[in-house]
C-alpha cells in the first residue's frame, strides 16, 4: 500500500509586489472570442487591477445628413485605439455614389489608426450583400481602424443622403470598445467575449484588443501552517409531494485559510496587505513542481497569547476554486 504524504515540505507565499506589463495588443485564441495576454496570472489589488482595453467607439459619432448633396456630418467622438483614450473632431464627409449598372453601394465611415475620419468605399454592385469585401457589400476596414457607421446609397443620381441610408447598429455597423461585454480570468490571463467579435477588418480579422495588467511578485509567507483553499461543498435537500419527494442541491464557495506565525504582529508584512485582494501560491512540496495558486481577500485575526507563539488566523474570501499547476 502507498504510504500518505503530509505537507511537512510545503510552502506559501503571498503577492508582496507587482510588476507592470504595459499596454499591449492580446492574442486572438483563433475563435475570436478569447484573447490571451503576454502573461498570467493577473493581479487585481487595488491599485493594480487589470485594464482591458478593445478598440472601440465610446462617446458620441453620430452621422447625419448634409445640407448638401452626397455628404453625411459626423459628430465629435472619443474612442479607444491601441489602448489610448483619443478625441476625434466633427467633420463632414463626402459619399461616392456607385456608377450606371453597378448603383448599389456601401461606405464605411471609419476612425483610422492615426485618429482621422476616413470613408472607405466597398465593392459597388447591382443589389446589397451583408457579405464583407463581397460584390454589392461593406468593405473590409483596416486592421487597427474602428468603423462608427455605414452609408448606403441605391442610386447613382446626386442627391442628398437620407437618414434612412445611415446605419450605425452597434455590432453591425458600428465597433465599440464596450460591444460585446467581456469576463476576465485573472489566472491564465485571459479575457472571453460574449459573442464572437466580428470579422470586418483587412484579411478577415476581428477587432484588436489590448491589455495592460500587472503579474504578482511573490514573497514567502515564512512561518506558516494548515493551508486549506477554497473549496466548493454541497448540500441537498427534498420536499414532500404526494407519492415521492423533489429534491435540489445547493453549491457553496467556503472560504481558504492558514496560520502565519508572526514577529510582533504588528511590523510582520503580511499585515500590511489585510483586506488586499491578492494571489496566493501555495506548494504542497517545496522541492517539486505542483504549485495551486488562489485568489481573494485576506482576512486576519490576530492573537497575543501570553505563553505562546503570537499568531494569525487568515482567510482567503475567493470568487472560485484555487486553480492546480502541475
């Protein structure tokens, strides 16, 4: 029989520092949903808390029409690009119409990487296609460009654009930087979309997204004891009905804990960081590689016994399960 093991070799450490990984574009996983950044984990102290930034429209772009003949008026706007707040001016700008025989047309009105409106034609043709860089469809816009709208047009006579030819449908016509909504994995370094980004830009790309975060120094927790981790428990219950019972199970998230033994209490370091959300390493075998990193917020009750060791009950209010890294 296998003899058990105990965590006599363990080792904890806690997040003590933070070093900056500074803004940067994150990496496409290949299903244009989840985006990775450079490394992980992600710390999200307060003070360091990961900004995750995709190129978008935030505040206003709106397009109307001119007074004049084939020209539409965008209104003043910000936007991010490559993870900077920029402000872009209201400006009018000119529509091409498509030619006898090929009349039906789409523009994109777009902010380009340098921050200046720019109106990108598509493919004119003899009907509409939603079909990107297709015959009759919106164009492709270049990579790093945000598009705030579309103009279409169905007649190759000047005229006025109509109202009823500007579309700007957040997701369809139109690129914010808050569209679709995102979680954050702050252990792998990860952040997943709700839906998948839209593949509008030069070679059939999405949108890009960028991230600057900050990855945990890790410090010893030097004389410490009784690691448990958060750990999901389960309970049941049923009620009576005529000829049988219903029952349901409930799911909890109780919180992680250890002992650190202190110098005074008072000047140890670790109590500088009560009430810090922070990462957690623990080692069951100092000397092997198996590691579980946790997350939450540090908790600590301290004792000043008269005849023993002073001493911290800690605990680690966590939103998930410690992740294992073998």
């Amino acid at each position: 029989m296998a003899k058990s093991k105990t965590a006599e070799n363990a080792k904890l450490q806690y997040e003590a520092g933070q070093t900056l990984v500074a803004m940067a574009t994150m990496t496409d996983s290949g299903d244009h949903a989840i985006f990775s950044g450079a490394s992980s984990p992600w710390s999200n102290k307060t003070g360091f808390v990961p900004k995750v930034i995709p190129n978008g429209v935030i505040t206003g772009g709106g397009i109307t029409p001119s007074v004049g003949n084939d020209s539409v008026e965008v209104a003043a706007l910000t936007c991010y690009l490559a993870g900077v707040l920029t402000s872009v001016g209201a400006s009018a700008k000119a529509i091409v119409r498509g030619a006898v025989g090929d009349k039906f047309s789409i523009s994109s009105i777009t902010v380009d990487s340098t921050g200046a409106l720019v109106v990108i034609d598509g493919t004119d043709g003899d009907a509409f296609s939603e079909t990107r860089a297709a015959i009759g469809g919106p164009p492709l816009i270049p990579v790093g460009s945000i598009e705030i709208g579309q103009v279409r047009t169905s007649n190759d006579v000047a005229a006025v654009i109509l109202a009823s030819e500007i579309f700007q449908v957040a997701g369809q016509h139109v690129e914010r930087y808050d569209y679709p909504v995102w979680d954050e994995n702050f252990a792998d370094g990860k952040v997943t979309f709700a839906s998948v980004l839209p593949l509008i830009h030069t070679g059939t790309l999405p949108k890009r997204v960028y991230a600057e975060f900050y990855t945990p120094i890790f410090a010893d927790v030097s004389l410490a004891s009784d690691f448990a981790p958060p750990e999901k428990s389960f309970s049941s219950s049923s009620s009576q009905i005529y000829g049988g019972t219903i029952s349901k199970t409930a799911e909890s998230l109780g919180q992680g804990k250890f002992t650190a033994y202190l110098a005074d209490g008072i000047t140890d370091p670790l109590m500088a960081q009560n009430g810090q959300i922070l990462w957690f390493k623990f080692l069951p075998d100092r000397y092997k590689t198996p590691y579980m990193l946790v997350q939450g917020k540090l908790g600590i009750a301290r004792t000043f016994p008269s005849a023993d060791s002073i001493s911290a009950a800690c605990t680690i209010s966590a939103d998930s399960i410690g992740k294992g890294v073998a």
